[in-house]
C-alpha cells in the first residue's frame, strides 16, 4: 500500500508572494516567479533527501516586488544537537535585484541564521536561448550546487560555532562590542542596537550567566535575533557581514 504524502500548509505571507502580480516578459527580461523560487528549491530539496522543518520564514518590500525566504532544512547526514541547514533565497520583480540563493546554517532553539560568505550565487532575469530556459533552468541549478554545498558549508559553521562557544567575556566588553556593531560596523540599526542591550539580560537561550560573563555564541545570537527586523533585501548581507566581522576580528580576540 502506497502512503499518501501529507499537503504541505501553505501560511498566508506565502500565499501572498505567490499572488504578488509578475512582470511581462521583454527581448530582455524573463521573469522568475516568487511561486517558482520557493517550489524550485523544495523540489531540489526533496530530490537531495532533505526535509523542510516548520514553514519557510517570508519577509517583502515595495508591497511584494522584493521578496526573501529562508527555508530550514533537515537531513539523514546531519547531526548536530544545536543546528540544521538553512538555505536563504531572493528574487525581485523590480529589476534591481538578482535572482540569489546562499546556504548557511539556523540554530534550533531560536531559528536564528549563521550564514558564510564564500558561496553565494546569482543570476540576472535574462531569456535562455534554444538550449536553456534562461533564468528559471539557470535558478535550478544554482539551488542544487547551493545543497549539495550545504553539507561543506553546515560543517564549517559547525566548527565555528565551537569556537564562538569557547570564548567568554563580560558585561562591560559586551557593551563594547554592542555599541561598535552600531556605530563602526553599521551593522545595527538604533532600535535593534536598543532590542540588542535588553536580550543580553532577557533572551531565554542566551542572556548573560549568573557569573556575569557571556559567551562569543551567546552574543553572536543576540545580534542575530536583533537583525530579524532586516529590511528583506538587507538580510543575508547583515547576517554575511556579521558572521565575516565575528570571526575575521572577535573569535581570537583576546578580550
């Protein structure tokens, strides 16, 4: 007897990407779909051995003409207790932005993203030609290499993760390091540098310890839950520059 696959729910920020109006094609332009991003990569997904754990996070701007979503993933390969796979994907209708896709990784307790910055692809909304269907065949491909990649990319982040877990400082060096986020990195804006200073104290996974330290983890969580408020087209360069500034500057910094 063949078990018939449960009907993926369909949540309503989704339902309203897929109806967001598509432009025309032109000699020039051929769009690619906000509908087919999102069922390219679960199709490719599926085919790789990958489960989608919970709904895709869907964020937009200009009412729709720029869309993100963040899908995290599971599969049989990857054990680790704390963090599974996230592939983030953009597209626009407004010819200003790519079509993109990165793999990274999100942490389970907080659905937060880490995501590394040497393996980001993308693709013009161009026509093909009597061999390729231009973007949307060029689009598939991007997805696969980006989960087959996936694997190398969630070990790396896995190792970085152990290190950020190694380094400890307290309240006075984390002040430091909030207000630099803001003012020299820009990478904060004023109320997520705000939201930033209350999680260190609040955040039921991260906050400061009884002992008064924190670690690199904890606080690189914060900052993460701080930049979900990202305008959609910003995201994956802040979590990228975030994720390059941590371990490029903080990890063997001798605080």
């Amino acid at each position: 007897m063949t078990m018939k696959k449960e009907k993926r729910v369909i949540s309503e920020k989704e339902q309203f990407i897929r109806g967001v109006a598509i432009p025309e094609a032109t000699k020039s332009y051929q769009p690619l779909s906000h509908g087919q991003q999102i069922d390219i990569l679960l199709e490719e997904a599926s085919a790789l051995g990958f489960s989608l754990l919970g709904q895709p996070a869907i964020s937009w701007s200009k009412e729709g003409l720029v869309y993100a979503g963040t899908f995290n993933l599971t599969h049989p390969d990857i054990s680790d207790p704390d963090m599974g796979i996230r592939i983030a994907e953009m597209n626009s209708y407004n010819s200003k932005k790519s079509a993109r896709v990165i793999s990274g990784g999100n942490v389970f307790v907080c659905t937060n993203g880490m995501m590394h910055g040497d393996f980001i692809l993308s693709r013009k909304h161009t026509p093909g030609n009597s061999i390729t269907n231009g973007v949307v065949d060029d689009f598939k491909s991007m997805v696969k290499q980006s989960l087959e990649k996936s694997f190398n990319t969630f070990e790396e982040l896995v190792d970085d993760k152990d290190r950020l877990q190694s380094v400890k400082f307290d309240t006075k060096v984390s002040a430091w390091l909030v207000d630099k986020l803001l003012f020299e990195e820009e990478l904060l804006n004023v109320s997520q540098f705000q939201f930033l200073k209350q999680e260190m104290y609040v955040s039921k996974n991260f906050a400061v310890g009884k002992d008064g330290l924190i670690t690199l983890w904890d606080f690189y969580n914060n900052v993460t839950e701080a930049l979900k408020t990202t305008r959609p087209e910003e995201n994956v360069q802040k979590h990228l520059a975030l994720h390059k500034y941590t371990m490029e500057n903080l990890v063997d910094y001798k605080f």
